[in-house]
C-alpha cells in the first residue's frame, strides 16, 4: 500500500491540466517535502517516482531520481502557513490569456462568485522567467511583495506564458483551485469575444468575502 495516496491522488486528478511529463505536485510532511520526479507522468505517480527533501534543498529518498526542476519555489510556498500541498499545472484556456495581453486584467478582476471564494478576490502574476532558478527567484520576490500589498497568501499564482500554482490545505483544495481558475479562463474568453465582459464590483467582492456561508463553504475543501 503506498505511502502517498494524497500525492499520487493529487497528481492523477491535476493531470487533466497537462500533456506528458508536464507539470509538477508536493507535499509537506512536517519537515520534509515529498515532490514528483524530474520526467515522470502525473497520471500514474508511483512511490517510486516521488523524491523526498529538506526544506534546505537535501535529497533524502529515492537518489536514483532527481526532484522537479521547479523544487526550490515548491520548498518555498510549501513553508507558508496552512500550505501542505502544491499543484502546477498547464490549463489551456488559461494559458491562452497568460499567454496575451489580458494576463492583468485576469489576475487583478473577478467575474462571478466562485471566482472570488476559490481564486481570492486577486491572483499573484509572475512575470515569464526561464523554469527553474530564475523563476524560483521570480516567485519569491513577487509573492513576498504580493503580501505585503494585498495582506494575504495568494493561494493561486498565475505565471506569464507558463501556467497556474494552486496552494492549499488539502489536495482537494488545490484542485478546485485549479479547475475554478479553468473556468474563469473560459468564461473570460466567452465574454470577450461576445465584446465585453462584465466585472464583479469591488463592493460585490468585499460582500462575497465576508459572508459567513461562502467562508462556511470554502472551509469544508
């Protein structure tokens, strides 16, 4: 029986979100994280295909593997308080705007409830750096800074011309993360190309975030 089954659970169910060997998934275990190997499939993460670290950067497990490329920003978001799991991912319809000039517009507005519950009222955009160090720096600097601005952990982190990092408490968080940001993608390109897209107000979004059912709701994922 394996040691993994969140992982492996996580992995299987994000990869609808990939082609191949794309993307990547974690999780924290008290003082070591367990992330998917360099190379491997989401759809079918065996133990074996799982190498676990420090939270210094030390291999402890599985050495003839090599951890993800994109380790370092998983250590990183995996130390924030109430993170256990981390999910990248590639959704289409949002990497087409990731991949435009409506990036911003995306991260910054919301266009209906579910939006604002499960991507938060705004979304942290990284700007495109080449995967791995460089972009580990990237996400370090702008979460930090997103932070300090917003006085909240960005739970969803869209990445320019790359793809999405859902961060959650639970694997089932991580993945209604990423499909409402899939949605959102889809409906934001649905209402463009009808030639206007109707925003939720500042006023409907501060509602929607202090309504006790909807914080009622998000706390059961």
């Amino acid at each position: 029986m394996s040691e993994h089954k969140d992982l492996q659970l996580l992995a299987k169910k994000a990869s609808d979100f990939v082609v191949g060997a794309e993307g990547n998934v974690s999780k924290k275990d008290g003082d070591l994280f367990y992330i998917k190997s360099s190379g491997s499939f989401l759809k079918n993460l065996n133990d074996d295909e799982i190498v676990c670290y420090d939270f210094f950067g030390n291999q402890k497990s599985n050495f003839s593997k090599k951890g993800s490329m994109e380790s370092k920003f998983h250590s990183f978001l995996l130390q924030k308080k109430d993170i256990n799991y981390v999910c990248h991912t590639h959704p289409v319809n949002t990497l087409k705007i990731l991949c435009s000039d409506y990036a911003n517009e995306f991260a910054n507005k919301r266009i209906f409830p579910d939006q604002v519950i499960f991507n938060e009222k705004k979304s942290c955009l990284i700007p495109y750096n080449t995967p791995g160090e460089d972009l580990f720096i990237s996400i370090e600097e702008n979460v930090s800074e997103f932070i300090t601005n917003e006085k909240f952990f960005p739970k969803l982190i869209l990445l320019k011309n790359h793809g999405i990092i859902a961060c959650g408490k639970s694997v089932e968080e991580c993945i209604v993360i990423t499909e409402i940001c899939e949605k959102s993608a889809e409906i934001f390109l649905g209402c463009n190309s009808l030639g206007k897209i109707n925003f939720l107000s500042d006023e409907d979004i501060q509602k929607l975030i202090g309504d006790k059912n909807e914080i009622y709701r998000k706390n059961l994922l």
